[in-house]
C-alpha cells in the first residue's frame, strides 16, 4: 500500500522501499496530463512533454538476501 505525499509516492515492497517522484500535475506544457506526448510543429514527430525528466524512483534496500551456499551446482 503506497504512501502519497504531494507528488511523492513511498512503497515497501520485497525487502527494499521505493521512493518515486510523480510527474507535475499542473505543468503548463503538457496541460497537466502527467507527462503526455506533445507534437512538434506541424510534422508527425512527437515529443516527451519536459516534465517527464522530473521522474525519480530510489530504491533503499532494507536487508541483504540470505547468501545460498552449495556443496555443488544446483542443477
């Protein structure tokens, strides 16, 4: 279950916590679309909207795996 703060979002999931940094709902390029594509000029080329290079994601590991020892390969 994820924990919302502003555009911050923090989860617990598989031994680590994520933090991930939303994109701006209010950024006046893509019309707060959170991170939509945008057309260029008049061609067929689109574009990634600026607010998208805002994306974060942080991963704090909590505790380390149990280290697997064989006596011989596993398989």
């Amino acid at each position: 279950m994820p924990i919302r703060i502003g555009r911050w979002q923090i989860e617990l999931h598989q031994r680590a916590i994520y933090i991930t940094r939303e994109p701006d709902p209010n950024c006046p390029d893509c019309r707060g679309s959170q991170g939509a594509w945008q057309a260029h000029d008049c061609g067929g080329d689109w574009d990634e909207c600026p607010c998208l290079d805002q994306l974060r994601t942080w991963r704090l590991p909590l505790w380390r795996r149990r280290p697997s020892y064989y006596s011989e390969a596993p398989f």
